[in-house]
C-alpha cells in the first residue's frame, strides 16, 4: 500500500475505535469486574465480531471491483459522505459522561461472548467497514494483500484501545469520566474523521 494511505487509514480507524461507544464501555465495565488481564477475553471477542463484519465486506467488495469499476466508485463516494457524517456527528454530539459500572465477575467464555454479541449487534460497524473499505484500495495493484493488510491493522487497534478501556474501566471502577472528557474526546474525533474525508475526496476517481 502506498504509505500516505496506510497512515490515513491507520489513523481513521484508530479514531473510530477509540471513540467511547457500547464496545468501549463493555470492555471498560469488565476490566472494572475482572481485572485487565481477564476483560482481554471480552476484548478480543469485540475484536472476532469486528473482524468477521471486516471479512463480509472485504467479500463483497472484492466482488463489487470484478463487477462494475463505476459501482465501485459510487459507493467510494458514498464512503466519503459517510466520514463527514461521522466527523459533524462525533463534534456536534452533546453525550454524557462514561459510567463505568463495576459488574459481576465473568469466566473467560462468557467474557467472550458478551464482548461478541455487543459488537456484532452493532450494524455500525458492518456500514464502517462496507463504506471505508473503498477509500483506501488501490484498484490498480493486487486487491487481496491490500485487504489482509487493512484486516491485520483493524485487529490490532482493536485489541490495544480496547484494551486500554479494559484497564482504564480497572483503574476508575464506578467513578465515571467527566462529560466534558468525552466531549473532547468527541471533537478530537471528528476533526480527525473530517480531515479523513477530505483526503480521500481528492483520491476518489
């Protein structure tokens, strides 16, 4: 891949992640239960649901590239539009601060599973990947590496930010973090998903 776009891409999806959402609070919430080492568990069932929405549209868009070039750069647009509405939606969001429950203690399936079903019912996350996915493939080279690339880069953000949630929610307990963090966190976010957009509108063929 060509560098600047492995390091917008890198970028764009560690924002995303990091942006507090349900998966960040489930993997804060059992760090808080389990201690970090054991909310690992929770945190790579997030990151299995993440990487089996990541092989659906990897699937799909392979199959869109053999199909119609122009189809293809359709939805490349429809991906730009789509960073915008995340970036104005992240920096106008009013969201409260995050609660950190301490739940009860979980055994490592459970763990698992929880972390699983919260992320997978998250159809967010399809839509991320089917519209993202688009911006930072080159058409021209081998498709296949670019995505296996991509794929490995999304599994490892998701396992460190994640991952720091889980020891975070361990530190703070119930305390919670001020709204105004999150707002900051938010606005922090949406800029960067907004300079994103515009980087790959001037890529899109």
């Amino acid at each position: 891949m060509d560098m600047q776009t492995f390091l917008i891409f890198t970028m764009t999806t560690f924002v995303v992640v990091f942006s507090p959402g349900p998966a960040a609070i489930t993997a804060a919430a059992q760090g808080a239960g389990n201690g970090t080492w054991r909310a690992m568990l929770g945190v790579l069932g997030i990151a299995f649901a993440n990487a089996v929405y990541f092989a659906l549209s990897a699937t799909g868009i392979a199959s869109l590239i053999v199909a119609s070039n122009l189809l293809f750069s359709i939805i490349k647009w429809v991906g730009v539009a789509y960073l915008l509405y995340l970036g104005v939606t992240a920096i106008t969001s009013r969201g409260g601060g995050l609660i950190v429950a301490k739940g009860e203690a979980g055994n490592g399936p459970s763990l698992f599973l929880k972390g699983f079903a919260v992320e997978f019912a998250n159809p967010k996350a399809l839509l991320y990947f089917a519209a993202i996915l688009p911006q930072f493939l080159d058409t021209s080279r081998a498709v296949l590496p670019q995505i296996l690339i991509m794929g490995g880069v999304t599994l490892l953000i998701d396992l460190l930010v994640y991952g720091v949630y889980a020891r975070f929610g361990q530190a703070i307990a119930s305390s919670g973090v001020k709204t105004s963090v999150i707002r900051w966190i938010n606005r922090t976010a949406g800029s960067a998903l907004l300079f994103a957009a515009f980087k790959m509108s001037k890529t899109v063929a």
